[in-house]
C-alpha cells in the first residue's frame, strides 16, 4: 500500500520548534515514497548527495595515501614527506566535512526504506551508518593525536598552502617524553586497525547498496543528483551547517596561525641581555692581572741581572701570588679564552711563577722576551646579530637569535695568541621571514631547545686570508655534538672600535638537526647558512 501523503515536511527541525516549514497546499505536490513495488525513491538532498560524495572520495584517498606512505615510498623521501602531507591535509578535511555532514542529516533525516529491505537489513544498516559517522571522527582525531605527541614535529600546512595552517591539539605539550612516547603509540595503533576497519565498512557498505539496487533498480538513484525519483525534499538548516563548520574550521586554523609565532619573535633588536655584565666586570679584573704578570717579569729581570737566583725565584713567587686574586676571569691566553674558569686562570698563573722559578734557578730567563698582550673586546648588543637562513617547502626561512654572549680576545699582529668563544641562546630564537612553526625550529628534531638550550662556538687557530680578512677555525657545540666549524669574516679596526661580518654554512645532519623529519633533504635544505655582523669596543 502507498504511504498516506503528509502535508507537513516531517523533520527533527520541524519537530524541534526550530523551523515552521510551510504547510502544504491542495494543489501543492507532495513528495512521497511508496515502499511497495515498484519502488520510485524520493532521492536525499542535495547538500546530503554532495557532502556524502565528497566524503567517500576523501575516505578512498585517505587510504591510498596512508598505505601508500607506508609501504610503496621510501622512508624520509621527499615524496613519502607529499604525501604524508596530503594525508594530513584530507584527513583534517574529513573531519569538517563529517560535522557538516552531521548537521546536516540532523535537520535532513534521510527518505525511507523500500519494502525489499527487512527490518533487520534497516537495523543493520542503521549501525553501519552511525559507525561511519564514529570513525570518521575517531581516525582523524587519533592521527592528529600521533602528530601531535610525535617527536618529530612537523608543521601540518594544509594543501601545501602556508595560509592554511593546522595546529596541534591543546593540552598534550605538557606531557613528560615518555608519556608522548606510550600516547603515540597507541594513538598510532588505534588509527592504523580504525583505517582498516573503515575499508572494511567501506566495502560492505557497497556490497549493501549493489544488493538493493539488483532488488528494486532504483535504489543508488536516491544518492543521485541527476534522478529527482519523486521529487526532491525540501531541505532545511543550510545556514546553521554552513556557519557552523565555518566557525569550526576558522577557529582551528585561526588558533593555528596564531601559535606558529611566539609574542616576541618581531622584537628586532640583538640583546645578549645580561650575559654581558660578567664579560664586562672581568675585563677589569683581566687587565689588573695582565699588568701585575708584567711587573712581575720586570722585577724578575732586575733580580736576575743581579745574578741572585735564589732571591729571584721569592721574588717572582711573590709577584705570583699578588697576581692571583686577579685571576678570576681573565683571559690572557688561549685556553682561559675557551674556558673562563677563575680557579683554571688561577692555575695556570700558579703554573707560569713556577716554570719562571725553575728558569731563574737555571739562570736561562732572557730579560729581552716580550709579554704578550692581546687586547679584549665588549660587543655592543644593539649593533650585532647573528642569523640564519634555509630553505623550507620550496621557500626560504630565515631567523635570528636574540640574545648571544661572544668573548674575544684579538690582535691582528699576533693572532696566535687571539681567541673567540661565542655563546648563543637557542631560546630566544625568532622567524623574522617565512613561514615555519617555531616549535618546529625549536624542537627535539630541531635545535633541540629542551634539552641543550645553549649553543657555543670556540675557536682553535685564527689565520689571515687577505688584506682585513681572517678565517677562524674550531669546534660548534650544538645538542651535545661537537663537529669542526670555520668562520670567514672580515675585520675593520678604528682605534678602539672593531667591526666584523662573517658567514659560514653548515650541513644540519651534522648536527642532527631534521634527521628524523626530513634526512634526503627534499623538503628542509641540507646546507643552513649562518651570518653575523658584531661591532665591539675595546676593553
């Protein structure tokens, strides 16, 4: 028997008291769907045909591609990185889509059944549907989960547009490494066996509907925009879904944009900050002890001269011991240049009046050798940076530190005993052009921030390349690897002020720095060059 015309549009809106549709006319046609032979469907809405299409096509590539990745691409090859970006990318679109979706059939229930399916294929296929609708949200969430407590932090930029950036969920940074490390995986379980699961739903879904269709012949032109069956529904709610997943959707990527910069990364200025208050009181300290070691060879000289050893060597010990207290912190030599330990200068100054003790007794000091002097320079924070740059997704990055502390000790005309040792604050680093997250500059797979905040550079030799040009080789710190580094740079000396540019560049595998991320280099420049510009004053 025909189903008896209704004259009201029957839908949970209308019911809700959300929507007073118009009644229905005499002359009015009245969509109906008989479920007895034949079966002629009153077919869903449009926007329920479009957003069911759009779904299934993005549920297909999703596997594709996430099998794809996995087993049919090399591992850390620029197109495992595509395509595990694309994946990302339809995943999040899944996502949106699947709420519209949800709202949609909210104020749009679907048209009934025909008579051919049984009261168990309806129960049946109700439970099919409302498990789509959880999965659909599930693996999504479980994939953000995983790239969100990975250590490999990778910006999710959806579609390869930097204007359309996706964030991590809230809530998860605080996590320890081993708690990350236990979440991933089982995040990552979870949506590998829920992506299969979903193929197989995916399946079965079809095989539903090609089984109807060889019933009744009408029945997948219910999801057809081309067959209106008995006529299209008249459908409701397309504001309310269209502002919704738009709120939802700006909401994520506006929160995204906003947390791929830190509140501080345009402050322009270089500010070493108060690391150069110690530099600065040891300079004192270091001259006071240069000065009292000379006095000390003076008087050694006129002691030996005298050809009294014995009273020679007290003498120097003495002078030794007046000098020691300004020991602290100086940097007279190459090694407290490195490392400026007080007791380290102490020592070596206890071990400089010993050897002259022993070449007083031998009577082999020469009272013409000269004392060497290398004269140390204070960096004027305001008028130096230090910077770099690499290529990031076919763009070029670049960044700067903020705040970096260099102790030099230079001379042109006796670069044997000259020194640089330059410590750089990885925290206070900030893009100043381009677009990447800072967490990602930041990370573990990155600079490594947490763990080794602090970079240093110190200089073993100092050689002249050229007329005010210098190369100075030694060894770069960074993430607990130390490798060899060389600095090329160039030094105008005005009277008591240095001006120096220099440049070097680095392979970031060295260093560990995107191994995990990207190691072939197809996305993340192997090479990373490092530039600085440092005006300093004499001390």
């Amino acid at each position: 028997m025909p189903c008896a015309p209704n004259r009201a549009v029957p839908n949970r809106a209308a019911r809700a008291g959300l929507y007073r549709p118009r009644q229905l006319s005499e002359s009015d046609p009245v969509p109906t769907t008989p479920t007895d032979r034949p079966f002629r469907p009153s077919r869903y809405t449009t926007g329920a045909i479009l957003l069911h299409w759009s779904i299934a096509l993005l549920v297909i590539l999703q596997i594709a591609s996430g099998y794809a990745m996995g087993a049919l691409v090399a591992p850390g090859s620029p197109t495992q990185y595509t395509l595990f970006q694309l994946h990302k990318s339809l995943g999040a679109t899944v996502l949106l889509l699947t709420v519209a979706r949800i709202t949609w059939r909210f104020f749009n229930p679907p048209p009934a059944e025909p008579e051919s399916v049984t009261r168990v294929e309806r129960l049946v296929a109700g439970l099919v549907h409302k498990v789509f609708y959880l999965l659909l949200i599930v693996i999504p969430l479980t994939g953000w989960i995983v790239i969100t407590v990975s250590p490999v932090q990778i910006d999710t930029i959806l579609y390869f547009q930097n204007w359309l950036p996706w964030p991590h969920l809230p809530g998860l940074a605080g996590l320890s490494a081993d708690a990350r490390t236990g979440l991933e995986d089982i995040a990552g379980e979870t949506h590998e066996i829920l992506a299969y699961a979903m193929g197989a739903l995916v399946l079965l879904h079809i095989a539903g509907a090609v089984k109807h269709q060889l019933d009744d012949g009408q029945y997948i032109r219910r999801m057809s925009l081309l067959a209106r069956g008995a006529g299209p529904r008249k459908a409701y709610g397309h504001a309310t879904t269209v502002l919704a997943t738009a709120l939802i959707g700006a909401g994520i990527i506006g929160s995204a944009g906003f947390a791929r910069y830190e509140p501080d990364a345009d402050k322009a200025a270089v500010s070493p900050g108060t690391a150069e208050t110690a530099p600065a009181r040891d300079a004192d300290v270091a001259e006071t002890f240069a000065t009292a070691a000379m006095d000390a060879s003076e008087a050694e000289a006129t002691e030996l001269a005298a050809a009294d050893a014995a009273p020679a060597a007290a003498e120097t010990a003495a002078a030794s011991d007046d000098a020691e207290p300004a020991a602290a912190g100086a940097v007279t030599d190459r090694t407290t240049a490195v490392e400026p330990a007080p007791a380290g200068v102490a020592a070596d100054a206890a071990e400089e009046a010993e050897a002259t003790q022993l070449a007083a007794v031998a009577g082999a000091t020469s009272p013409d050798a000269p004392a060497a002097s290398v004269p140390e320079w204070a960096v004027r924070p305001q008028e130096s940076a230090l910077a770099f740059t690499f290529g990031y997704q076919s763009a070029e990055i670049a960044a700067r530190f903020g705040s970096f502390d260099a102790r030099i000790a230079f001379d042109p005309d006796n670069l044997d005993a000259s020194t640089v040792s330059v410590t750089v604050d990885l925290d206070s680093v900030a893009i100043t052009s381009g677009t990447i997250a800072i967490g990602q500059v930041k990370g573990g797979d990155g600079l490594g921030v947490s763990a080794n905040p602090q970079a240093t550079f110190t200089s073993e030799t100092i050689r002249r390349t050229g007329e005010g040009a210098y190369v100075a080789e030694g060894v770069l710190r960074l993430k607990t690897i130390e490798r060899p580094a060389t600095l090329d740079f160039t030094l105008e000396i005005d009277g008591d002020t240095a001006v120096a540019h220099g440049k070097t560049t680095l392979e970031r595998l060295g260093w560990d720095v995107g191994r995990q991320s990207d190691p072939k280099g197809g996305t993340i420049s192997p090479a990373v060059e490092v530039t600085f510009d440092v005006t300093a004053d004499r001390r």
